[in-house]
C-alpha cells in the first residue's frame, strides 16, 4: 500500500509562520521536520518502504518503523490515506 494526501488536504507554506503546514478541511497541522520530509513524498506512487529508503539518501540514521510510525499517525488524523 502507498500513502497519498486525502482529497481536500495539501501542502502550503504559511508565509505568516514562515513554515509549510497542511491544510485540511478542519484544520491546520503543523508537522515537525521529519514529518514534513514524510509527508512531502506521500504521492500515492511510492510505499513507505521506498519513502524510508529515499530519506535514508539525505538524512543519516532513518528507520523504517519511524516512517510507518508518521504514517499511521497521520493516516489516524485523518490526512492521509492508503492506496494499492
């Protein structure tokens, strides 16, 4: 299964926070920067799997079970979802 952003969720940078937020239709969720990272790479193409191995490229010491761990979180907000 591949995460991707729910219909009505996305990725925008708050100019007034200087910082990129997700907006969703209840809300604003501030990620930190290693959600961010996730988050920036749920296309719905990539498994998290892949999003793990990708990140491992640019930042030192990445663990799979954290990946999923950000995924599931955020499958549970209510922002991302799961597809085949």
């Amino acid at each position: 299964m591949k995460p991707r952003l729910r219909r009505g969720v996305r990725l925008s940078y708050d100019h007034v926070r200087q910082r990129t937020v997700v907006l969703h239709p209840e809300g604003v969720v501030m990620p930190n920067e290693t959600a961010l990272a996730v988050l920036e790479r749920c296309d719905g193409r990539t498994t998290a799997a892949g999003i793990a191995a990708a990140l491992g490229e640019i930042y030192r010491g990445v663990r799979q079970q954290d990946v999923d761990a950000v995924v599931e979180r955020m499958r549970q907000r209510g922002l991302l979802e799961m597809v085949p």
